[in-house]
C-alpha cells in the first residue's frame, strides 16, 4: 500500500487532543529526574579538571636572538547556548555545550526550548543552586526566554561565542546573526544530517544481521537522534531493502515523538522522499495516541542521488533510505554527492580481512567527523577522543566537537606573553606554576610534581 494511501486511512488518529499535555512532561519519577539533574550541574565544575591538559601552555626560555615566549588559552566570555528540544536532559539547558563552556571558564546564558520551556526553568534553577554550593561565581549560569530574547542574545555585544543544537534552518539563522555583527563572534552549530552507513561487498554475506541493527539503530528513540543512520549503502543484490523491511516489521515500533512539531514534520518527510522519487517498502503506522510518526523504509535508485536532492536531506524520525551500488565506482560518485554528516558505518565481514574495508572508510573520512566500523553511530561516548561534528553542513565548524574533553577548546583562545617577567604573567605560566598544570617548557612536556 501506497504511504499516502495508509495516511489518508489512518487520518487524524496520530493528532493529539490536547497539545500540552506532554509538553512538560519526562517519563522518569520526580526523585530520579532531581537527583539525575543535581548530578549533572555538579558534574559542570568537575569537568574543569580537564582544564589541566586543555590550558595549552607553552613556554619557550629566552636564547640568543629570540625573547622569552608564554603561551596559555583563555576564555572567551559570555557564551550563549542554544539547547536541543530532542534531549531535554543531555543536550538542552543542561547539556553538552553549557557544561564545556562553564568548565572552560565561561558564563553561559541559555535559552529556555521551547517545546519544554518550564523544565528548561527547573533545569537551571536546580543547576544554580548546584554550583552556588560548589563555589561557583554569581551568574555562572544564568536563562532567557523567547524567540526574540534569543536573537537579543546572539546580537548582545556582551557575547563572545554561540553553541547551537537542532535544526540546519535554526543554525543557519543563528550563524547569520553572529555574521551580521559589528564584531563577528564564532557560532558553534551541530545541525540536520543524514548519516550513511556503508555495507561491502563481502558485509552482504551477514546482511540480516547489518538490517536488525540498521532498524535499532535508525528507530532507536523514534529516530530523533541527531546521529540516527539515515541512508544505507548495500552491494547491488543483497536484497538489503528487503531484509530491513523485514526487521522493521520484525520490531515493530511504536514511534512516539517529543513534539507535535517533530511528528508533523517527520510526516511530511516521508512524502517529501516519495516525491524526490523513493519507493516506499514497508511502513509501521505509528500508535493511534498522541504526538506519533510512521516508522517506515524507502528504497531508490543510486542515479537519484544527486546534490540538492530531497533524498540527501535528513528526515528526523524513524524514516530511513536504501539504495543498492553495483561497485565502488558507483558507491563513490553517490557519496561525493552527499552533504557533510556527524557520523558514518562501515559493515563488514566482521574482521580485518575485508578486501574493501579500508578504501570504504577513506572514502567517508572526508565527509563525516566520525567512522563506526561493525558499530552503530547512534549512541555518542563522552570521552577524551570523541569527535562530535562534521563538515559543512552537519556543523558550521567541522574542526570542533560539541561531545568529548575536546569541546572546552570551543570557548577559548590563545594568548601569547613575550618577554613578560613571571610575576606578570597570568597563573597558569608563573614559574611556581601554582595551578599544578602540564605543561610544554622548550618542547619537553613537563608533569607537575607528583604527576603520573
């Protein structure tokens, strides 16, 4: 059955009958959600241990013909952040980019989302109170409201830096704003992409296997995850199509979404690939209550895949492509015509012997910020060497990660001191070195004292 022939037969079952209902709500038990907050905001100041090996000091002693160098990063200022509507607890007032820019040393003003404006406000009150007790300065972290208070924000001399989560037409407007200044300020915008998966030519061998993970990985929290997989590349007769359509049926799932907005928009997704010449191959109708969307598969033609095409558009929900290549020549045009995305898989035989596993990951390397091989990019680990970013579009700064101890290096920069006497240098490259840090004196990493 057609998919608008299923919408037109499910009509407006998937509508909710009133809209605010779940607006402020979290399905997790009041005493889980406080205590899981407070341990978030006091995780903000803990995070600044990682100042130590981010600080960037580097000191060269004066010789013959050359001054004496200092060389530490500072913090920018005010930062102001926009946080995402999909994870109201790891990515929104409270997320990723609040915790970086406090633990590098900034102020944040972060702007209530609004499709959980009152949990924003609980979010930052408790967070506030969190780092009064842990000894942080007054104003540490402060809330605006509103479409035009967050506009106000961007424009405000008084702010150094953006850091954005959600939607590429939502970053853009922002890195415009920024753009549109006296004083251009960075923007930090993680926004829409699709996330291809690449399975070769010896990884078809196990393709029911790669589609049961495909469909956990692009359904898994109704496919509102900015690393959802959302285009599969299979070798031409692998049946891949088929084989997830079956795990979709298999699954079964019952997309819920956050938003009204998400769901309409994940609705009109679905025929927006249909339109830009996709065949639908299988559909799960969402459930007949509240905010849903149709889990569905599509499948289409290589040749489709052309830049501009709605096909290489990200469709946020749980909605994904198939598209079968007949050899790396044609894998390779299809990819080259795809924009930037935060991440890619690779699926292989399942070991190193794979013939095409390497030239499949150099082929992705310059189009994605991170590389899963065997593994799925959906879930992001918050580690020294995580990569959360991508090329232009999926972020506005491909060489920065949103995720990880490399997200503090959004928020500052280098300053170097020349010829500066020690006692009026900043802590950081006094000779005593009171702050205990790492640091480069002459080329040769110096630990502190102590230091393993």
């Amino acid at each position: 059955m057609a998919l608008r022939s299923r919408r037109r037969a499910r009509g407006d079952r998937g509508r909710p009958r009133r809209a605010r209902r779940q607006r402020d709500r979290v399905g997790r038990h009041p005493a889980e959600r406080r205590g899981a907050t407070l341990r978030r905001a006091t995780a903000l100041l803990r995070r600044r241990s990682s100042r130590r090996s981010l600080s960037g000091v580097a000191i060269d002693s004066v010789t013959d013909g050359r001054p004496a160098l200092a060389r530490a990063n500072q913090p920018l200022g005010p930062v102001a952040v926009f946080g995402a509507g999909n994870f109201p607890f790891a990515f929104s007032v409270l997320g990723n980019d609040t915790g970086a820019a406090i633990a590098a040393g900034c102020p944040v003003l972060v702007k209530a989302h609004p499709a959980h404006p009152l949990l924003s406000a609980k979010l930052v009150a408790l967070a506030q109170r969190a780092l009064t007790e842990a000894g942080a300065p007054a104003a540490t972290l402060q809330l605006v409201a509103g479409h035009q208070a967050g506009v106000d924000l961007v424009r405000s001399d008084g702010i150094t830096a953006v850091a954005f989560t959600g939607s590429q037409a939502g970053g853009l407007a922002l890195w415009r704003a920024a753009n549109e200044r006296e004083v251009v300020i960075p923007v930090y915008a993680e926004m829409g992409t699709v996330n291809p998966v690449v399975v070769t030519p010896g990884g078809a061998t196990r393709i029911e296997a790669i589609a049961a993970g495909f469909v956990g990985s692009y359904t898994l929290g109704s496919g509102q995850f900015c690393t959802k997989p959302g285009l599969l590349f299979a070798p031409a007769g692998s049946n891949a199509a088929a084989e997830v359509a079956k795990a979709l049926r298999a699954a079964s799932p019952s997309a819920h979404m956050l938003t009204e907005t998400i769901a309409r928009s994940a609705r009109a997704g679905l025929v927006r690939l249909e339109n830009a010449g996709a065949t639908v191959v299988d559909v799960v109708d969402g459930p007949a209550i509240g905010w849903s969307a149709p889990a569905a598969v599509l499948e289409a033609p290589i040749n489709a895949l052309r830049k501009g095409s709605e096909l290489l558009e990200e469709c946020f929900g749980p909605v994904a492509l198939v598209v079968e290549y007949a050899d790396h020549t044609e894998l390779a045009r299809a990819v080259t015509q795809m924009q930037g995305s935060l991440a890619a898989s690779v699926m292989t035989t399942g070991d190193s012997s794979d013939p095409d596993a390497g030239a499949v990951i150099t082929l992705l390397a310059p189009k994605v910020g991170r590389i899963a091989v065997d593994d799925w990019p959906t879930g992001v680990a918050l580690t020294w060497a995580q990569q959360h970013g991508g090329p232009w579009p999926a972020t506005s700064a491909p060489w920065a990660t949103s995720v990880g101890a490399g997200a503090l290096d959004r928020f500052v920069r280098p300053v170097a001191y020349q010829s500066a006497p020690s006692d009026l240098l900043p802590p950081s490259l006094r000779a005593e070195n009171p702050w205990q840090l790492p640091r480069r004196i002459d080329g040769v990493l110096v630990l502190p004292e102590g230091t393993l």
